[in-house]
C-alpha cells in the first residue's frame, strides 16, 4: 500500500491520485487530472492513461515510454481555466525522470477537456524542453 502520493502532494495516495486511479472518483480540475496521470505514469498504470485521453493511445507505445524511464518529480507550473465549470483547461508542468542514460525533463504545456462532466487529457500544446542528460 502506498503511503504518500507520487504526485508530490503530500497526501497520501488513497486521499489523492488514488481515488482517481483505484477508487473511479470523478476528476474535478485538469490539474488533478494531470496529477493522477503523471501517478498512473509512475505506478505504470497503463490502462488509466488509455481512459483518461481523447485520442486513442495503443497502450505499447505508453508501455515503451514507461520502460525507457522513471518518472520521480512533478511540478505544476501554472493552470488556466481548468476548473469545475470549465470546458477546456491548460496546465504547464514539468516532469522529472531518470532513464540509464541519465536524469532528465519534460517541460510541457497540456490541453485538457472537460466532456460532460469528465476531464480528458486532450494534446500536448506545445513542448518547451525534453531533456535528457548524459552522464
Ligand atoms: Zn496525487
């Protein structure tokens, strides 16, 4: 059993990304939603990445990502819109991982979309860095 959440929040997983991932809460903000993502990431959940995209992911190129690093840090940048009565919401984070060659970055700018009541992460707007190090 987890006890603190990947994500960083200081929660413990079941009363943050694990109500999302395990628990099948509804996702309030596209910030919780990049969140338990970046977890499901983590915990190589990959079925929940496929549930929570608009577009249709083949779950190998989601599992190779997952082989070629580990995520260990995620920081939220900033977030526009995004919230209950949204209808589109845009997060900004970078994510930290390792790989065998080295530490690295992913500084990027998400679009998500609230369908009904349901955030899904839509596209990537736009990626800043992706930075791998070479020790
Ligand atoms: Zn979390």
């Amino acid at each position: 059993m987890l006890h603190e959440c990947p994500c960083g929040s200081g929660e413990e997983y079941m009363q943050c990304c694990g109500r999302y991932i395990e628990g099948g809460a509804r996702v309030p903000t596209a910030v919780a939603l990049m969140r338990s993502r970046y977890t499901a990431y983590v915990l190589k959940n990959t079925d929940y990445i496929v549930a929570t995209a608009v577009k249709k992911v083949d779950s190998a190129i989601i599992e190779n990502a997952m082989r070629e690093g580990d995520f260990y840090r995620l920081e939220i940048i900033s977030c526009k819109r995004g919230g209950a009565m949204d209808k589109k919401g845009e997060v900004t984070f970078k994510a930290y991982y390792r790989t065998t060659e080295g530490e690295g970055v992913l500084h990027e700018r998400s679009l998500f979309v609230n369908r009904r009541g349901k955030w899904l992460y839509d596209e990537e707007a736009s990626i800043m860095e992706n930075f791998k190090a070479r020790e």
